[in-house]
C-alpha cells in the first residue's frame, strides 16, 4: 500500500510532517508512505520548504 499525504503551498506543518512520521512506524510489508505535492518545491504558512519526493506512476502497470 502506498500512502501519500497531499502538501500543498502555504501547508500547515502539523498536518504534512506529524501523520507520515506516525504512519513510518507501521512495519507491514509492502507499506510506503511519502509526501506529495503539485510543485517541486512548497512552502508551509510559517515559511518551511519541503521539496517534492520522487514521483511515482499514477496508475500500476500492467499484469502481465
């Protein structure tokens, strides 16, 4: 399962950064958690940049 929690400009700290340090501490298999955002790089409502983690497919490839 791949969890990404939404950030977007002008972020609110609490909401982006608290909820992905609780959910790393899941330790199932095949669990990723990552922040996403629609800019390489966003800025938080008290001026804290997060860049942009590595994008991933929209959609999972095909089975062959």
């Amino acid at each position: 399962m791949h969890i990404a929690i939404l950030t977007f400009e002008g972020f609110n700290e609490l909401d982006s950064l608290i909820a992905p340090g609780i959910l790393h501490r899941v330790k199932k298999p095949g669990w990723r958690v990552s922040i996403a955002s629609p800019a390489p790089r966003v800025r938080s409502m008290n001026g804290v940049v997060l860049e942009a983690q590595p994008r991933w497919p929209t959609r999972a490839p095909p089975t062959p």
